[in-house]
C-alpha cells in the first residue's frame, strides 16, 4: 500500500514538473524581464508585465486615420453670371399679303425655309382682269383730253371775241368752266390710272426685306382676299433670346452684356443683350432681356433655351470641388491644424467654375485644408499629410 501511495506522489510530481516547464516556455520576454527585475517584489513584477501592454495601446489610439494632401484657398477673378431661362423668338416678323381682292394666285415660287431678298418675286396673281380695266381707263383719258383739248379752243376763241362785244360775257363764261372742267376730268382719269397701274404692280407679291420663310398660306389657285396672310418672314435671319429674369436681378442687366446660351445639341452661342423690358409681370414677377443672336447656329425660333447673363468680374475665393463634403444639407471643409489634426467647418458655398467651388464665408485665406477623401474624415480625426505629386 505504501509502495503504491509514493508511485501516485511520484507521477504527480512529474506531471507538476512538464506544466511548468510548459508555462516557463509560453511566457513573454517582457514578462521574464519583470520577473527578474521584480523577483523578490511581486509589485514590481506585475507592473512590468503590465507596461508593454499599456504602450501597445496607445500606439494604436495615435494611428493617422487618412493619408491626404493639403491645399489652400486661391484667390481669383470670377466672372459674375445670372442664370435665365426664355423662348427663342424672330427679331421681328415680316406678315406679306395682297393688296387686291378677288384675284386668282397664279404662281408661288417660295416655300418655307427659303431665304429672299429685298425685292423678291414670292408669287404673282393673275393680272388679265387688271390690265383690261388699265386699258379702260387709258381710252378714257385719252378721251377727256381730246374734250379739254377743245374747250381750251372755244375758251381762248371766247376770249378773242369779249372785246369785239361780239358774244355776251354769260357765254364766254361758260366756255371758261367748260375748259376749267375738262381739265378736271383730265386730272380724274389720270389719278385713275395711276390707281390702276397700283393695282397692277400689287399683283406681284415681292419680299420687303431680307429674310428667311418662316410660314406659307399661299395657295396656287384660290382667290385671295385683302389683308390675308400669304407669308410670313424673319426679317433679316435674325433671332433672339427673350430671356426670363426675375425683378431683383432685372435691375443689374445693361445693354451690351454678353449673353451664352446653350443650344440642343450642347453648343455655346454667344448673343449681347440688346434691351431690358421697361417692365416686370405683377403675376410671376419676371422681367424680360431681349438678347440678339448674331450666329444662331442650331437654335430655331420657338425653342427653349437656358443661359447664362455675364454681369462682369468680382474677386473669389475658391477651393477644389473635392475639398467640399456635403452633409444633411450644409457645406463643409476639414482644416488641419498644427497637431495634424482636423476640424471641421461650416461654410457657405457661391459661383461654380469647373472643379473650382467659390467659398463665400465660413474659410480663413491662409486656412490649410484637406482636398480630397473628406468624406472619410470626421472632426478631430488625425491625419497623414504627404506633399502632392508634381502634375
């Protein structure tokens, strides 16, 4: 029994003896190094166990969140714009009809799109009836003539007689208002036939001005009526813009302000604002500016059309658009301060230029800030700045 109670006490010495062993050889040098300079001080060897731990974690609290690059606010010279929606229009609009009634439209040698000059030969009306009445006419003051022709003889032959006392001075009158109104009826025919050649020269229906077709009612063979559009023409090719600006910027357009719009197919054109409407609209208090469009190119009367107006030039300070975080509706940047570390400020945001934003308020001029990932950062986070590579 007592042999068997010391094999027990022997085995569980030796597995006593392979665990510390094992516990010796897992432990941390910088455990041993406490326990060394702590042996004999239990205090002293618990601290120094504990201190490599404790530098390990603040290592970590003290790790750079982002590495980024800085920037400064530029100051620069930015053209001020107000933004303008409108309808493209005809500068002005020409409206061609005839000036004879119940004549027949013979020919119609223009269509829409076509471009005329002053002058022009658009279409003609039948003139058969016209230039007969101008023959009637012909014949009958050639008639009244040949009649005051000859009152002009009785009258001068009356005149010859008055002093022989040959004829009483009631007949010599009477040749003197005869004549007096052949020549009157002479006058009557005359101005009829002028009338008539009018007449004539109006069945020919010719151009004003310069300008493109815009719009045909013109029908070969149907009988026009006096007043009745036939054409309509863009005088001169020229467009505007009528640009919709509200009152309060109304005031700062002039005359000669450079316009530029965008067409369709995302060409620039360029116009100059040729007059401000005296006048704003009591129900959308919107003021029009009328803006010449020299070279309209692809723009055509009756589109709508967004631009810009350019006032002038005003200072700016402006930084890269992806220095700027958005967040719940405001505007912000994260200024690096001597520590490296970031703070975040509110600002507020103007004119847009490319990948420029102007900073109206809220930014120092010599402020550092960081210019791109801000939408990592939060403030007070510290940051790693490195020099941005050369462009």
């Amino acid at each position: 029994m007592k042999k068997n109670r010391k094999a027990v006490l022997g085995a569980v010495a030796v597995l006593i003896a392979i665990l510390a062993g094992a516990l010796a050889w897992t432990s941390a040098p910088g455990d041993d190094r406490a326990l060394e300079a702590g042996r004999g001080n239990p205090d002293e060897a618990a601290a120094g166990a504990v201190a490599p731990r404790q530098q390990a974690a603040a290592s970590g609290a003290t790790r750079p969140a982002l590495t980024v690059t800085t920037t400064t606010p530029r100051e620069e010279s930015w053209p001020v714009t107000i933004a303008a929606n409108g309808s493209v229009a005809a500068w002005q609009e020409i409206v061609i009809g005839s000036e004879v009634s119940g004549l027949r439209l013979a020919e119609v040698l223009v269509n829409v799109g076509d471009r005329v000059r002053r002058g022009q030969l658009l279409a003609r009306l039948s003139a058969e009836t016209v230039q007969a009445e101008r023959e009637q006419i012909r014949a009958a003051l050639a008639e009244a003539e040949a009649t005051l022709a000859e009152a002009n003889a009785n009258a001068e032959r009356a005149r010859r007689l008055d002093r022989s006392g040959a004829i009483s001075a009631q007949q010599i009158e009477q040749y003197r208002t005869a004549a007096q109104t052949a020549r009157a009826r002479v006058q009557a025919q005359r101005a009829r036939l002028q009338a008539q050649e009018v007449r004539l020269s109006n069945t020919r229906i010719v151009a004003p001005d310069d300008g493109i077709v815009s719009a045909r009612n013109a029908t070969m063979g149907s009988v026009v009526q006096p007043g009745a559009e036939l054409f309509r023409l863009i005088r001169g090719a020229r467009l505007e813009w009528r640009a919709e600006v509200p009152g309060a910027d109304l005031v700062r357009v002039r005359a000669g302000h450079r316009a530029t719009l965008t067409g369709a197919d995302g060409t620039t054109i360029e116009g100059r604002v040729r007059v401000v409407a005296p006048i704003v609209d009591p129900q959308t208090r919107m003021g029009l500016v009328y803006v010449d469009l020299p070279e309209p190119g692809p723009v055509r009367a009756g589109m709508f059309a967004r631009g810009t107006l350019a006032l002038g030039e005003a200072p700016a300070r402006t930084i890269p658009q992806s220095a700027l975080a958005l967040r719940e509706g405001f505007a912000y940047v994260f200024r690096v301060g001597p520590d490296d570390r970031v703070v975040q400020l509110k600002v507020s945001v103007g004119r847009r230029i490319g990948d420029r934003v102007e900073i109206v308020e809220g930014l120092d001029g010599d402020a550092r800030i960081v210019d791109a990932g801000v939408g990592f950062l939060v403030d007070g986070d510290l940051v790693r700045i490195v020099e941005r590579a050369p462009s």
